[in-house]
C-alpha cells in the first residue's frame, strides 16, 4: 500500500481518527488534501517517516513536542535540582570547577618555583660535599618544595 486514507492510516498507526487530525496539525505530510466528502491521501512511506522523526524528536527532549504538563513537569524537576546542588554547595559537599580548578594551578605553580629554586638554594651547601650529605640536602629540599601539595 502505498497511499492511504485518514481511516486506513489510523488503523496502521492503530490510533484513533482524531489522532491523525491532531498530526496533520502538527505537520504530517498530507500528499493529496481531502475536501467535503472526501478523505485526505497520504503517502504511507512519508506518514511513517515523519512519525519516525517525531518519536525521536521526543524521545531526544526536542521541546517543540513537548506537552504543557510535561514541560511544567522538567522545569520543576530542574528548579529541584538547582536547589539540591546549591544546598549541596552550602554544605560543603559539592565546590564549583572553576575554584578547585584555580585552586590546582596556583599549587602547580607554586610547586613549579619550588622546584626550579632547589639549584639556587643548595648549590652552595653543596661545595666539598660528599654524595651521601648532598644526597641528603636534595631530598630535604625535594621535600620542602612538594609540601605544597599537602596539608602538611
């Protein structure tokens, strides 16, 4: 079958007549309009198609399909959420990304200038020395220099 009528394709959809008219509103493609008397063709392919397309509009969250109460329904669901995390946040169970993340680049630089000032600092201790005491005063200053990176 390749056309159809109002009736036919609401026994291939198995939906009611008046859901048809309800889809042709919201755009199902009518190949031939109906008058008085008369039923509207359409083209079963493209019929099937645009249902096709609507179901995974919806189920993709295109809002455009959306009802009013589901919508009423997201945005509360939404405005829970916001309260939940803002909550979470005054708790202090959850921090925003963008404190944690400055917070982890200014540890990264102080650790970056600790380290590249060890040279600096135990060059002179380290004259005459032998390999066990310079060993040792590298560690020590290697341990210093990461102390940033704890609670310590």
């Amino acid at each position: 079958m390749k056309f159809c009528d109002t009736d036919q394709l609401a026994e291939l959809f198995d939906v009611h007549r008046s859901t048809i008219s309800q889809w042709i509103k919201a755009g199902l493609p009518i190949f031939e309009r109906g008058s008085t008397g008369k039923a509207h063709k359409f083209k079963v392919a493209d019929a099937i198609n645009w249902r096709n397309k609507r179901a995974v509009e919806a189920a993709t969250g295109n809002t455009d399909l959306m009802t009013a109460d589901e919508a009423k329904r997201r945005k509360l669901s939404a405005e829970a959420g916001l309260q939940e995390i803002e909550l979470a946040m005054k708790q202090g169970k959850v921090v925003e990304i963008e404190s944690v993340y400055q917070d982890k680049c200014n540890e990264n630089a102080e650790l970056r200038s600790n380290m590249l000032n060890i040279p600096n600092r135990i060059a002179m201790q380290c004259v005459g020395e032998d390999e066990t005491t310079i060993h040792k005063i590298m560690t020590d200053e290697i341990t210093i220099a990461l102390r940033c990176l704890s609670d310590e």
